[in-house]
C-alpha cells in the first residue's frame, strides 16, 4: 500500500492526525502527525419494531354524482385600451384635485396601491399614468383623465 503523504510504498502503514485530516501514512512520514487511536465497535445490532395502530378511511359515497351547477357569467365589455389616451394636462388636473382634496402624495399612493415616487413623477409630468393607474386616479379623485381618440 501507498504513503498518502509521500506517495511511498510501504508494508507497514499508520493512522495519523496532520493539520485536521487523518492521513493513513509510512512510518517516515508519521513523525509529522499524531498517532489515531481506532476505536473498534462492538458488533452487537439490535433489531428494533415499531408498530403502529391500523387507521381507518372512512369514504363517503353518494348515490347521485355531484353536478356543479352552471352559473354563466355575462361577458364584461371593456373599453379597448389602444383606443383610449390620457388627457394632455393630466399632471395639473392630478395635483390639483389632490390639493383640494387635502391629501398627501403619500395618502394618494396610499389609496391607488402606488409607490409615491410614481404619483410624484406623474404629478411632474415626467411619467405618462398607464391605463391601470389612470382608471384607479379617475375612481379615488372623482377626475376624468382618460378620453377616446
């Protein structure tokens, strides 16, 4: 067999501890580490049962299949969003009713689920509202923001 330190061939080889690993080493190379004692396990197994108490399943039957009964929903009309734009003074018509209303940019965020640097830069007229955030500024402000072509 090998030195795993030195890679030499050896008849005679030791279990040693160097920095942490336990290296199977040549007698040379043993004087580097310290000797591992073996430990031998006894070969006593014991055999160990579980036993766990039968559960009972319940299933429930019905004599009739179960129908879901049909409830149609009418189709919502909606607008088509390509046809509809915002208003060209949309930022003042915004602040304006804000101001009126006596609520903050973060009230106002608040009620429309937006982040207030969004209301902020809509209200600069940096930032173009998408439909969704129109429609929500239309509902909370009592305001008309979106118009057909």
């Amino acid at each position: 067999m090998n030195c795993e330190m030195c890679g030499s061939s050896s008849d005679k080889l030791i279990k040693v501890r160097i920095s942490g690993a336990v290296l199977t080493v040549c007698p040379n190379c043993a004087k580097f580490g310290e000797p591992v004692e073996e430990k031998k396990l006894n070969n006593i197994s014991e055999t160990l049962t579980i036993k766990f108490p039968e559960k009972k399943i319940n299933v429930v039957t019905y004599k009739k299949p179960f129908k879901k009964t049909n409830t149609a929903k009418k189709p919502v009309k909606r607008e088509n969003v390509e046809e509809l734009d915002v208003v060209e003074d949309y930022s003042n018509i915004i602040k304006n009713k804000r101001e009126e209303m006596n609520m903050t940019q973060d009230d106002l965020a608040k009620k429309i689920f937006e982040r207030k640097n969004v209301l902020s830069n809509i209200e600069r007229g940096e930032l173009l509202p998408n439909i969704n955030i129109a429609r929500k500024l239309e509902k909370v402000l009592n305001i008309k923001l979106l118009e057909k072509n």
